[in-house]
C-alpha cells in the first residue's frame, strides 16, 4: 500500500521542479544550463547556505548568488505592496559558500549564473521554499533527477545517456557483494552507480564528456555520500594502476578505444575494455559488472577474451536482456557478471531475461524482480559447465544452452523432444531447372 505523506512529497518535489523549468523557460534557453543552475541551486539549499535576508549589499564578493525583491511580497502573494512602506529598502536571497568546499567551482560558476535573472520572482518563490522545507540529500538527489528526466523527454533518444534507466542500476546494486568496499565506474555518465549502489567506502569514477562530468558532478555533490565519491574529468584510455574491489561499467557500445600503455595486441572496443582489465585491475575478492552488446557474447573478435576468462572460471553469471530497455538504442544487451571468488571448475549461471520487462506506454521497463526471482530458481536458470562452453565455441549465449533448460509445463502432459515426433526430411540439393521448383535445404 502506497504511502499518502510519502506521495504527496514526491508530488510536491516534482511540482517545483515544474515550477522551475517553466519559470526558467523565457530567460535560459539553454536547457542544460538551467539544469545546472538548479542544482547550484539545491546544493546551496542543502548545504544550508540560501537565506531569506534585507538591506543585503549585492557587491559582498562572498555572495554567489543574490536576488532582489524590492517591491514584491512573496511570502504574502501581494504582488504590489512596497517594501519602503514597511521601511525596509528590499529583501532578497542571499548564499554564501566556503571556498573549501569540495563543489565550490562549479556550484559559484552556475549560481553567478542565477545571479544574472532580470526578473527573478519565480526563482525567489522556489529559493524560499527550499529554505523552508526540511529536506534530505536525498530529497534534493529526487528533484535534481527529475529535473534531467523531464530534460530527456523533451529532447528525444539522442540525449538518453545523459542518464541510464534506474532498473539497470537497480539489477547490479543488487547482485554487487557488500563486501565491495572500493569501486571504480569508469565510462561513469551521471553517476548513477555511484548514487544506487547502497555500501562502498571509495567510489572512484572518470567521465569524459564535459556535460555529463558537470551534471555528475553536481549529483555527487547533492548525494549523502559526496565524501566518498571521486569523479575525474578524462579518458578511460588512461587506465588507473589502483586494484578495486568492483569495477562497474556501461560503457558507450562498439567505440574504438586507443588504450594508453594497452598490454593487448589488438584494436580494442569499449565494451570490452574492463573485461580485458578485470584481473589486474581488481583485487582477490573482486568482481566485474559490466552491460554490453549482445555480440560481445558470440563474436569471433571476442572468441579469446571469453576463452580466457571462462578457463580461468571468473565468470558467475550472463544475463541477455530486453531490446528496447536503453532510451537512445534499440541494441539487445546482456550484463556479464565476474568473480574471482568462485572455483575453476562452478558451472556459470545463464538467464534468458529478453521477455522480462514490463510496458509504460511505448517504453520498456526492465523488470528487476523477475531476474532476481529467476536467479533463485533453478527452472529458470542455466547452469552451464566450462566444458559445455568449449563445446560450444567458448560462446555466452545463452540461446546456444537453452535445449538443456527444464522448462515448465501443464499438468498432465508429458515433455517430448522435437526429433521425438517429426522425422527429419532427407533433402538432397538439385540444380536442374527442368525438374520443377527446387526446395532448398534451408527451406
């Protein structure tokens, strides 16, 4: 049963994002900038550095952001009573940040930003309401995400990496060990790893895009966990020396990457770059959760990474999952599961996931439940042994095992195999057009 206080927060969260993305409409045309602005914005409301104040001297060099009401009276909705007559000269927002905060370069840059509104009424009624309402980091997370979700919708497919669905961030924070204490996310996006995955004690990640590095930035900043979280603006292509405990990764699909000092004698791509790096990057208990193209799994290009690694009895656990879950592509993906701590000889798990989702609309929705519940359940899931996998070309796919998977069925009927019940038609292949019309083998 829903919680009605708890609805009502989200509600009343989403609506001033509302209230903010139309207010900032007329004069930001540039809606990644907005964003930004608004979660300066946040933090300074989080990090209890807006307040309501009167007769403030707008030059205060140690004033990031200050707005001017002088003849508006928001906490009344009288929108033409004079400050003077009330003796006071104007009443406005004022922040204050130290310099020594970890996110005062950014946060100052997007809040001078606010500082430039002409007519800043809507924006003042938001800052107000913030100081007012007792919220937590992870209220201000909450309103931050919504506010690039509604981004997204309104610019299309090309802008869903901006920020990977929720579910599949939801599946590995499930199936990571609570032992991980330090995780490295390179290809980090907006962080999202960093925010779902409940327990770590380091979390360090690179982002090359500019964008994305601010945006994540921004969502280090207004998590609970900001001093645990070290985001580096580069290139993966500079592979840190440092052992984790868990490397997560999603990374851009079949990029060629210029690895720097790469031990590898071959091209490689980026969806493969943290597999080929799991042994040494990770330590004795560590693991690899990575999502990748379907191809990664049956691909002659792939066919001695996945040699190596199921020899070396690393990998637990290959999941296919649903076309369509990823807003920017319609690419089947699998997630592909490393572990150190199993022994040479374990069986691997396979779970076909590609029916397991759920629709909103024309979306996709991967159903996180379904997989774990799979998982548990032996009738669902492959166990698939190293020398199944040698038999079968050292293949992932799991559609190369599926004939050994005991499937469920009604009562009363009895499983058959197909060669069972139909013979098999002995075609021969004839060329000769004056015979009639050929049926192929094929047919």
């Amino acid at each position: 049963m829903k919680n009605p206080m708890n609805e009502n927060k989200v509600n009343g969260l989403q609506e001033l994002v509302w209230e903010y993305l139309s207010a900032t409409r007329s004069f930001q045309p540039n809606t990644i900038v907005s964003l930004k602005m608004f979660g300066a914005l946040l933090y300074l409301a989080k990090t209890r550095n807006l307040c309501q104040t009167f007769n403030i001297q707008s030059n205060d060099p140690d004033v990031l952001l200050f707005m001017d009401i002088s003849y508006v009276d928001t906490l009344s909705g009288n929108t033409s009573t004079s400050w003077e007559e009330k003796g006071i000269l104007n009443v406005g927002i004022c922040s204050r940040l130290l310099k020594e905060d970890n996110a005062y370069t950014i946060i100052s840059k997007y809040a001078k930003d606010l500082r430039k509104i002409s007519d800043p009424i809507y924006v003042f009624s938001i800052a107000e309401k913030l100081i007012k309402w007792n919220l937590s980091s992870n209220d201000y997370l909450k309103m931050f995400d919504f506010a690039i979700q509604q981004y997204m919708a309104t610019m299309g497919k090309a802008y869903g990496e901006f920020s990977q669905p929720k579910e599949m961030t939801k599946l590995v924070a499930a199936l990571i060990s609570s032992s991980c204490d330090t995780i490295f996310n390179p290809f980090a996006g907006t962080l999202s790893y960093a925010t779902g995955i409940a327990h770590y004690t380091k979390f360090e990640a690179i982002e090359i895009n500019p964008i994305m590095w601010e945006l994540a930035s921004i969502r280090a900043a207004l998590s609970e966990r900001d001093n645990l979280i070290s985001l580096k603006q580069g290139d993966v292509a500079n592979w840190p020396s440092t052992k984790y405990d868990a490397i997560v990764s999603t990374p851009p699909f079949r990029m060629k990457m210029d690895m720097v000092g790469s031990i590898f004698n071959c091209t490689e791509f980026s969806d493969t770059v943290a597999l080929r790096r799991f042994e040494l990057s990770t330590t004795e208990k560590g693991e690899l959760f990575t999502y990748v193209p379907m191809s990664v799994l049956f691909s002659n290009r792939e066919e001695e990474l996945r040699h190596e690694l199921t020899s070396k009895g690393y990998i637990d656990t290959i999941i296919t999952l649903p076309s369509g879950i990823l807003p920017h592509t319609s690419i089947p993906i699998a997630l592909i599961v490393l572990r150190k701590s199993l022994s040479v000889d374990e069986p691997i798990r396979m779970i076909d996931g590609s029916s397991l989702f759920t629709e909103v609309g024309k979306k996709r929705i991967l159903d996180v439940e379904a997989i774990l519940s799979a998982l548990e359940n032996d009738t669902k899931t492959l166990q698939v042994s190293i020398d199944q996998i040698k038999d079968g070309q050292w293949s992932w796919d799991v559609n190369v095992y599926s004939d050994s998977l005991e499937r469920e069925h009604p009562e009363g009927y009895v499983r058959r195999t197909l060669s069972e019940i139909v013979d098999t038609p002995d075609l021969k292949r004839y060329f000769d057009d004056a015979k009639g019309p050929v049926v192929k083998i094929s047919d």
